[in-house]
C-alpha cells in the first residue's frame, strides 16, 4: 500500500483507544516506520544511486528485528506504556500484511518480507494473488479509511494533522466544522 494508506490505517489504530497525543504520535509511527527502508527511492531518484531503493526497500524496516526496535522506542517513551507498545506492534505488524496483500509493483515483482531479519534470512513472506499497488483494491481500502478518518475527526476531534502541530489539527477541525455548518 502507499505511504497515505498505511498513515490513515496506523492512525485509525491509534485512536481506537483513548491515547495522549505523544502515544497516539508513537503508534501511528510504528505503523509507518517499516518504509523508513524506502529512502533508497528518494537518492535513486535524484540520481545519486541507481538501485537502492531495489536492494534495500523491505529488507531493514520490514522485519521482526525492527519490530522489536520500535517497541523499545514506544515503551521509552509512551506515556501508556503497555497499551501503547501493543498497538504499535499491531500497526506495524498490519503495515507487513498490508504489504504482503497488496505491494505488487507494475513489473509484476513481488516486495518479499524477510520478516526473521536480522536472526535468520530464510524466511520471506510473499503471496501468489498479491494486488498491485496501483489497483482498484487499494483505491477502495484507502477510501475506507478516508472515511474512518472523517469519522474519527468528528467524534474525536482530532485529524491525523494533530501528528505534525496541535495548532495546524485545530486549524483545520475549525473549517471543517465551518464547512460543514454553511451545509446545514
């Protein structure tokens, strides 16, 4: 799935509980982090490599040795420690599956999940009838999640720009709401 997906996915996660706004920051990262891999996209594309984001992208960040990273970091740091630390290994086990579902690329290649990686590099997970990243089903999931989001936002009164500055998420529940009063 796109990067937006699985923001919308891992911050829905984030809200299914009542969180603080660092906890909920912390767990929708942890369903974010694992294409922290994929910066090999962004020197391939300015041309100061050629194949890293090929050699790299799944490889550090979609693995039990990651997983197990970003729990020391979230229990360093939750507030809510426990409930925290299970909803980021939830997030960033559902970015693998999500990955697993529908990661496959327009060249028909299929992103494999070394998912034992650091301990052991015979195991990787791939699944024959994997969507392509570019196909409906996606589109669907990532308008689903849309939804959730709008939903979450009225009920909760936060949006998933609340991760980057309180001021900017209130900034925003204010002209949705004026948006959705002129409707009335």
């Amino acid at each position: 799935m796109t990067p937006g997906t699985h923001l919308l996915i891992s911050w829905s996660c984030a809200n299914a509980v009542n969180l603080s706004r660092r906890d909920r920051i912390l767990v929708t990262f942890a369903g974010l982090a694992p294409d922290a891999d994929g910066v090999g996209y962004a020197t391939d594309y300015l041309g100061l490599t050629s194949d890293l984001y090929c050699r790299i992208h799944h490889i550090g960040g979609h693995s039990l040795g990651a997983c197990l990273i970003y729990l020391v970091i979230t229990a360093g740091f939750a507030q809510r420690r426990f409930q925290a630390s299970a909803l980021a290994a939830a997030t960033f086990h559902l970015h693998l599956l999500c990955d697993i579902i529908s990661g496959r690329g327009p060249d028909d290649y299929q992103w494999p999940i070394p998912y034992l990686m650091p301990f052991s590099d015979s195991v990787n997970w791939t699944w024959s009838g994997q969507w392509y990243l570019h196909g409906w089903q996606n589109t669907v999931v990532y308008v689903v999640f849309v939804a959730v989001t709008v939903f979450i936002a009225m009920k909760k009164r936060v949006t998933p720009i609340d991760l980057l500055s309180k001021r900017w998420d209130g900034a925003v529940l204010r002209s949705f709401v004026s948006m959705s009063s002129k409707r009335k």
